[in-house]
C-alpha cells in the first residue's frame, strides 16, 4: 500500500513535542485548504441551528419564564427564580439561565432572544471540538469531529433549545481543550483553567459538569510533562480552581437568609446542597428522589445496563456512531500501547474515551430521572473519536490490518444505521437501504485498496464518510424542521419500537401520576405545535397556552399586586407570565411537591393583597416519592373560600373578593 498511498498524502503524525505557541494558525496557513473547510463547516452549523429558530416559540417555557424573570429583576437573575417576585428558583443552578436573561435584557424578551444563544454555543461548541481535536491529530480530524457532532441529532436539538445542556457541553468541550494545552505545556494555568470550566459547568447543571475530572486526572496523570509529585500538586491546584468556581455560588446561596431569597426549587428544606447532592444528586444514580415526578427507589424511568444508549428511546438521539466509536476506541489504544508516556496519540484517545466511557456508563445505570436528550454530552466524545480514529488508522495504513479495522468500522456503522432508520419506518424509507448498500461497497473498498491505485482508497474514505453521516444527518434535518416544546424534547422522527420520539415520551412508559403534556411552548396568541390552540391550563411537560380573554384578565390592575396570579406547579404558571409579562407564582416548584409557599404564607399573601388571582385547574401536585403536599392544601382552601369563575376554560379564582374569608 505505501508504494500506491506515499505516507506524506494521508498526513503524518505531528511531532511531539509541539509547540505551544501560534500553532493553529501555522498549521492553518500550512494547508490552505483548512481554513475555508473549517468556515464552511461552522457557517453550515449556524444554519441548522438558527434556520426557523423561532418556530418552538418559548421552547421549554419553564426556564423561558425565568430568562424572562431575570431580565425584569437582578435578584431574580442572580439566583435564577421562576418569577421576578422572587417566591421560588428554578431546580438548576442558574448559569445558563443568566446568558438567556442577559440576552432578553438587550434584544427583548422574546423566543429569539431566548433560543439564539444556545444556537450560537452549539457553532463554538464544534469549532472548539475542532480546535482541540486538531492540535494532535490535524485538521482533517478535527473536521470529521466537528461535523460529527454538529450532525448528532441530540446535539441538534438542546442547540436549538432553552434548557442548560447547551451552555454544560460547551464548558466541558473548554475544559478539554483545557487539558489538551496542559499536556502539551506542562503549565499549571492551563489545568487551573480546566477547573475553572468544570466548575462553571456546575453552575450550569449541577453535578453532571463532574463526569469528566476523573478523566481530566487521568490523561494529566499519564501524559503531563512535568515529574509526577509536581503533576500531583497541579492537579490539587485545579481542584481548589474547581471548587472555588463552583462553591463560591453555592456557599453565597447557603449563607444568605431564606428570608431575603426565594425558596431553592427542587429542595424540600429550602436548601441547594440539599438540591446539589439530593434531587440532582445521589437521587439521580439511586432512584431516591424526594418529591420527583413519580420516582421511586429502583426504577420508573426506563430500563438500566449497558444497552441502554442503543434502545429506542436513546438510539436515535446520540447512538449512530457509537459502535464504530468504541472499534477506534480500542484501536487507538492498540496502536499506542507500547509508546512513551507523555505520547500524545495515546492521551487523546484516553481522554474523550474515557469521557464516552464514564458518561455513558453512569446514564446507562442511573436509576432516577433520566430523559434522552441528557445524551447530548457524549457528542463531542463520538464526534472526537470518529475524527481521531479514522486519521489515526489513514495513517498506518500500510499495516495489514488497518484496512479490516476501519472496514469493520464502516460495515458496523451502516448496519446500525440501517437498524436506526428502521425503528422510523415512515421516515425515508429508500435511505436505509442506501446506507447499508452504500456503506458495504465503502468496506470492501477499503479492504480492496491494498492492490488497487491509492485513488481508491481516497474514494472508499470519501464514501465512507458520507454514509457513515447520513442516518444522522437525515435525523438532524428532522429535528431542525421539527418544532420542539415542553420539558422533555427528543430528536429525530417518532419510533416504532418502545418510546422516545417527538413527542418526548418517557422511555419504558410514563412514571406512576405523570399527566401527558397537552401543548407545546409557544409564544403568547400562537398555537403551540401539536397542541391545543386557544388558551389551556398547563401541565408537568408543557408550559399553559392562556387565551387572549384570560391574559386581559390577569393583566387588570396588575401594578397593584405583585403577582398577578398563582397556580400549581412552574409549567403551568409559565405560560401565564410569559404571556402578561408580570410575576405568577408557581405553587410547589416544577413538581408542584415543593413547600413553597407554605398555607400560611399563601394566606398571608392573600391577607395582603399581593396575590390577584387563584388559577385552578385538575393539575395537583405531581411529587410521588414523599412529596409535600401543601399544593393540595392551598389548593383546597382557595375552592372551598373563593368564588369561582371560568375564562377561556380554565377555572379562575379571585383572591381579592369580598366574600372570600381570609385570617
């Protein structure tokens, strides 16, 4: 093969060491064909993800409302409330919310002020994945890694969407990149600033920012420059980096008194340690979640293992190149098994192997809640893998079995593809058939280039490519042109087999007490997709639509009160407040199982006239596992005191009438 493929056409390795310094740019100047692939690649990952952004409306109305609340109100910001009366946060450290309130303060509160931001994560988040990728396996990996990811239809989806994932996945790309420049270097600020990324990660979705420090360790450990009792204390420097950059929010949150800050949603004791190793935490891996959505000790969200990434409801979200990841996984750690150690080949392929590993083998196995499109974190890992593999074996192509392994790959790949499309039947059905045909002649290609000119091998390579990408690109243009809202999007067209298609269903069936989501997150007077069109209480999934007669009803004398209106639960409340553009409070948090506001306070609230009006409906609260139950009670007090009324079919109580009895 060498005397029809030279070795300086397929790209040599890198040296080691490289230099630090103004390598990008060298090696971009280098090959004048890099700069315009890599602009091509973000400008066409600006368009999937911003083309039609606006269609979703509000998105996912929960963390839309508290953008909006954030941008009406500091102390809302700064700790991330559902209202900018401040009477409960969201369930999430707000990092990710404070780029969306930050938007809506300068553009408007709008869905593209909302959404454009994470749009605009999603292109840095590929043209870092290239950067990093490319430092040690050259460009054309790092352009296979970028398009692989910007193409996974997850990745897809929480780019074009409003919940924290997009801001999480680009801080942990940084803290990779982090990690990159550190082996290279040796230098302590690079690991610092790897810290400094997780830890904001953290602010962003809490624990999850945490899957990647063992493997950060790891790679440092192994391949850093300097002696190992110096790489040691390096890495405890990063962790103080880490801790700081997370804890300072949290240590700020515990110390101020919980009467001068809203309520911590999420928690059951007013807490966001308690949310932090609790709900979010340690409850997330057992199923042991206090006042979650029909959780419960050992299940309810789906069956757990190792083939829990390829079922239905996750397959077709983030699996395309999963098997062929893990066959380049082993043959990168194959080809370097015997090298020095600070050998930077091997150190690539351990960190986003690692990453993959640990990622999917924590959802694979949590028992709490788990919804699909959280696999949005292992497309940087596929995507990575995909570009360093297919280089690392162009480059030892000479060796009689690089070309079995990456024709393994691709039959591999396009088989699973043809299995993917299949769960779609509807969808594209001639394009299954393709990829697998496609995909078989790649393989024998490869295999075949070995006694054939070296323009086959480049052809073979080139059709590869493209039909290893095509099963997902075809789901990525699906979830694009798909409108998405409510609280637990998927990618990709509906499947046949078990759950997990556009409609967000839960996989292995809906928890014991969860009410199907009745309307999407649209803006204010439009019909959400697949929804209910004129005005509608809300659910657990889906933000309420409020028709135009309720939105004038709520929106009377509002400057006298502070909240306009409450009603159980923040999705339901979020639609109203979206809609007024004044604070409604959201009894009981997400869940509706928060004891947020007590029945004391409520009558309090209610004895002070800061409360307008009671927005009733058949929704309780959903808590199923030890929840608190103070929803209910609010909620009986107010029928049994207040007369009622209905506006555009929802039942409305005024809490300011006269023959209402309040303490």
């Amino acid at each position: 093969m060498s005397s029809t493929l030279p070795a300086a056409s397929v790209g040599r390795p890198p040296p080691d060491p490289a230099p630090s310094g103004r390598r990008l740019r060298s090696r971009v100047d280098q090959a004048p064909w890099v700069r315009p692939a890599l602009l091509a690649l973000l400008l066409a990952t600006a368009v999937l993800y911003l083309w039609g952004l606006g269609a979703p409306g509000w998105a996912n109305s929960f963390y839309a409302a508290a953008a909006q609340a954030g941008s009406q109100d500091w102390t809302a910001f700064f700790f991330g409330s559902s209202d900018a009366a401040n009477s409960i946060t969201v369930d999430k450290t707000p990092a990710s919310l404070w780029v969306m309130a930050l938007s809506a303060r300068l553009f408007g509160v709008n869905a593209w002020s909302i959404l454009v931001p994470q749009a605009l994560m999603g292109v840095a988040t590929v043209g870092l994945l290239f950067a990093t990728v490319r430092r040690w396996y050259g460009p054309a990996a790092g352009l296979i890694a970028g398009a692989a990811t910007a193409l996974t239809p997850v990745a897809v989806l929480m780019f074009r969407f409003n919940n924290p994932d997009a801001l999480l996945v680009l801080l942990m790309v940084a803290g990779a990149y982090a990690i990159v420049r550190a082996v290279e270097s040796g230098a302590t600020k690079w690991l610092v600033w790897a810290g400094v990324f997780v830890g904001f990660g953290f602010l962003a979705k809490m624990l999850q920012a945490l899957l990647v420090v063992p493997v950060f360790a790891l790679v440092y450990l192994i391949a850093g420059p300097p002696k190992l009792g110096r790489r040691i204390l390096q890495l405890l420097l990063a962790g103080v980096a880490l801790v700081v950059s997370a804890g300072w929010y949290v240590a700020v949150v515990e110390l101020v008194p919980a009467s001068a800050r809203p309520y911590i949603g999420g928690s059951q004791h007013n807490s966001l340690l308690e949310l932090t190793l609790g709900y979010n935490g340690l409850g997330r891996l057992n199923g042991n979640e206090t006042g979650s959505v029909g959780g419960r000790p050992g299940g309810g969200w789906g069956e757990t293992g190792w083939t829990r990434m390829f079922d239905a409801a996750q397959g077709g979200q983030v699996a395309w190149l999963l098997p062929a990841a893990l066959i380049l996984l082993a043959v990168g750690l194959a080809v370097t098994a015997r090298a020095a150690r600070t050998d930077r080949t091997r150190a690539g392929f351990v960190l986003w192997g690692g990453w993959l590993l640990i990622t999917a083998g924590v959802f694979s196995f949590m028992a709490g809640i788990f919804h699909a499109y959280y696999t949005v974190a292992l497309a940087p890992a596929l995507g990575a893998l995909a570009g360093m593999g297919a280089v690392t074996l162009w480059r030892q192509w000479g060796r009689a079995w690089a070309a079995p392994a990456a024709a393994a790959s691709v039959m591999v790949t396009a088989w699973w593809s043809y299995e993917l499309l299949g769960r779609s039947g509807d969808f594209l059905p001639w394009l299954r058939w393709v990829v697998l045909i496609g995909g078989l002649l790649a393989a024998l290609g490869l295999l075949a280039s070995r006694w054939l000119p070296a323009r086959v091998a480049w052809v073979s390579a080139a059709l590869a490519l493209a039909m290893v990408l095509a099963g997902p690109g075809a789901y990525a243009m699906d979830t694009a042109a798909t409108p998405h809202g409510g609280s637990i999007p998927s990618a990709g067209p509906s499947v046949t087999a078990g759950s997990g298609g556009r409609g967000g269903r839960f996989p292995g069936g809906m928890p014991p007490g969860l009410g199907t989501a009745r309307n999407g997150g649209a803006p204010p007077g439009g019909t959400p997709p697949g929804g209910m069109g004129r005005g509608g209480m809300g659910g657990l999934l889906n933000g309420s639509t409020p028709g135009a007669d309720m939105v004038e009803l709520l929106r009377r004398e509002a400057g006298s009160y502070t909240w306009v209106a409450a009603a159980i639960g923040s999705q339901n409340a979020s639609g109203y407040q979206l809609a007024t553009g004044d604070p409604v409070m959201p009894i009981g948090g997400f869940n509706g199982s928060d004891p947020s506001p007590t029945l004391a306070q409520f009558q309090q609230y209610v004895a002070d006239k800061q409360i307008h009006y009671f927005i009733g409906g058949d929704r309780g609260p959903m808590g199923g596992n030890d929840g608190d139950n103070t929803a209910s009670q609010i909620s009986a007090w107010v029928t049994a005191t207040f007369p009622a009324t209905t506006v555009d079919g929802v039942t409305v109580y005024d809490l300011t009438s006269s023959s209402g009895s309040t303490p």
